[in-house]
C-alpha cells in the first residue's frame, strides 16, 4: 500500500497537485448543520456521550443536526439510555486540532469530567495535509491518554478514515492517492488502538454509493448518516452488553 502511494506519487505528482488545487477551488463549502450540540435524552440506564471531531461530526452538508450523524445517533441510543450527550465539533479539524479543541472546551484546572463513550470522528483533514503515519498515532495517543485520565477512562469508538476514494467530488487519480493514504491511517489508528483496552476502530464493508453524500460530494448526507449512526449505535450497545 505505501508503495503503491508512493509510486503514484512519484509518476503523478504534478497531475495531483493540480487535481488537488482544482477540487479545491471547485469544491462547494457548505455550513455546519444548526441545532443544539449537547442536551438529554432517554428514560433508561444513564448513558454519558461525547461526540468529537471534524466537520463530518459537525453535520457539514445538513442543515440540521436531527439529520446528522449526532443526532441520529443520539435518538437509537434514547430508545434504550437516558443520554447525557455533547457534541464537540468543527470543520477543518485534523486529530492536533482536535487534542486542542477538547483542551479548550474542557480547561478547568484539576477537574474531572465523567464520561462512558466517546465517539471521535477524525482524520480525513490529516489525509489531505499528508500527515505522517508516526504523527498521526501520535495524536492519537495523545487524545487517549487525556481521556483516559480527565474523563475517567471511558470507551473511545474511533469512527475509520473512510474510503475516500469514492468521494464523488474528487477526481481520478486523486481519489485514488487519497484513498490510499487513507488507508495507511487507518492501519496507524488501528495499532494505536490495540494498546488500549477500552478503545476500538468502527468501521464498514458496504460499499458506498452516491446518495451517501451530501451536496458536496465530500460529506456524509441524511441517509449516510443513518448507516453511521447505526453503526456505531451496534457498538456502543456489544460495549454495553459486555460489561
């Protein structure tokens, strides 16, 4: 896989970044979805959720938050759990601007914030800025070991890098590059993870198809967003069902 990422970009280099640029310039830049970002409920077991990430998990491409991936997520899980639920999220975040994020939004000296499931959604914005395999699982661990301590130790469900290679709104042989590195993340996300307990890697083998996106061609639409949710609705409760 690397290889092959590098030979292409060796024999195309000039073709991607030109690719690149004008996708770039083309693309059509859509608001984050509106609606509340934290809030309860439910009526059963108690249930503390934070939802983290990108402008995937911010509902970029929705207008409402009901539509997206958190909203979505949190009405399966309030069939089940009263949900206690945040939504920590912005557009343009790769997993350093995440570590930073969370400590910006949860900086109270010596406090302890109580969590049990945190879902994160990172990692196409260090695809595209052709971040290091190393530096990635750096960031990684980095956003593990803070919750690990200041959110008493909770299960993390890393959302996988999707398949960027079928975004509609990249053209070949870009997609494909991207895919790959995409790919090699998602290889150094899955080794960070083996060595915690209590994180996992969610991901899917349904092969994606156009009404999966929204307007943009780069972001999840409503009916992308209910696979999702689903998804990671299925692994919350086998975390649950396993305790």
């Amino acid at each position: 896989m690397i290889i092959r990422w590098l030979l292409l970009t060796l024999l195309c280099g000039p073709l991607l970044l030109w690719q690149a640029k004008r996708a770039r310039k083309r693309a059509l830049y859509l608001p984050e979805a509106l609606g509340r970002r934290s809030g309860m409920l439910g009526n059963g077991e108690p249930l503390r959720l934070l939802i983290c990430g990108d402008s995937a998990a911010a509902g970029v491409g929705l207008s409402q938050q009901e539509q997206a991936f958190c909203g979505q997520l949190v009405d399966l899980l309030a069939e089940r759990y009263q949900v206690n639920w945040q939504l920590v999220a912005k557009t343009g975040l790769d997993s350093a601007g995440l570590n930073t994020l969370l400590q910006q939004s949860y900086s109270h000296p010596n406090a302890v914030y109580k969590l049990d499931v945190v879902v994160v959604s990172i990692g196409v914005n260090d695809v595209t800025a052709r971040r290091s395999k190393a530096e990635f699982q750096k960031q990684i661990r980095v956003l593990l070991s803070r919750l690990a301590t200041d959110f008493t130790n909770p299960y993390v469900l890393f959302s996988a890098i999707p398949p960027m290679q079928h975004f509609t709104a990249l053209p070949t042989p870009l997609n494909y590059w991207l895919g790959l590195k995409a790919a090699m993340l998602n290889q150094a996300l899955a080794t960070e993870l083996s060595n915690w307990p209590k994180a996992q890697l969610v991901y899917s083998d349904l092969p994606f198809t156009a009404d999966m996106f929204a307007a943009d061609g780069f972001h999840p639409s409503e009916s992308g967003c209910k696979i999702w949710a689903q998804l990671v609705f299925d692994a919350i409760e086998r975390i649950v069902n396993t305790k």
